[in-house]
C-alpha cells in the first residue's frame, strides 16, 4: 500500500453556512450534518466566517482507488496508529482515503506506516 503525504497544513473549522468556501480549490472536504457544518481545508485559506478552528494537521492518502467491497484497510491503517497513541481522523471520498495526523506525529506515524504496513 502506498501513502502519499500531502505537502499542505489543514485546519479543520466548524461553520454556519457555505458562503465564502472556494470549491475550486484543491482539498476542500464538506460535511453537513442536521447539526453542523464542517469543513477541513488548507489552512491559508480557512474562511472568515470559520465560527471554530482546529488548526495543526497534516494529511496522507492512501493511493489508489479502494473498492466499496474491501473490509478492514482503514480499521488496520488506524490500529498501527492508535498502537502506538497517534490519533487521526479520515475523510473517505469516492475514489480515495485521506487520513489526517496532528502535525507533531505526522512524520512517527507515517514513518510507522511506510515500514510496517
């Protein structure tokens, strides 16, 4: 499996409304909920109207398009990180896996990852 860090800082920002968000920008992840509004971005562009921000993460992709029908590749990818206390969060897109590390583990996890995966 390979994993292809992303040379970005992110921020993952809480907000009230779209309005402001620039789609045509690479790596803009939406989430709406009947709560929330989430939406993790390069952290040079978080929008104004950011009402919360999480700011300090770097991310990875699992390269390559991982079929619906396959069982486990997160479940494991997160276990190696969770053995040794690095906590994530993954954003799944249609075609790929993100997986985001706070930026002080990022390199122990993707080191962990690339030599024991």
């Amino acid at each position: 499996m390979v994993f292809t860090s992303l040379e970005i800082d992110f921020s993952v920002c809480k907000i009230n409304d779209t309005r402001g968000v620039d789609f045509t920008r690479d790596f803009v992840f939406l989430s709406k909920t009947d709560e929330e509004i989430s939406l993790v971005c390069p952290s040079d562009y978080v929008p104004p109207s950011a009402i919360a921000v999480e700011a300090g993460w770097k991310a990875f992709r699992i390269e390559g398009i991982l079929d619906f029908g396959l069982v486990g590749i997160v479940a494991d990818i997160t276990g190696v990180l969770a053995n040794a206390g690095i906590s994530v969060f993954v954003i799944s897109t249609y075609n790929t896996d993100y997986v985001f590390i706070k930026s002080h583990d990022f390199d122990k996890g993707l080191a962990l990852l690339r030599n024991g995966y």
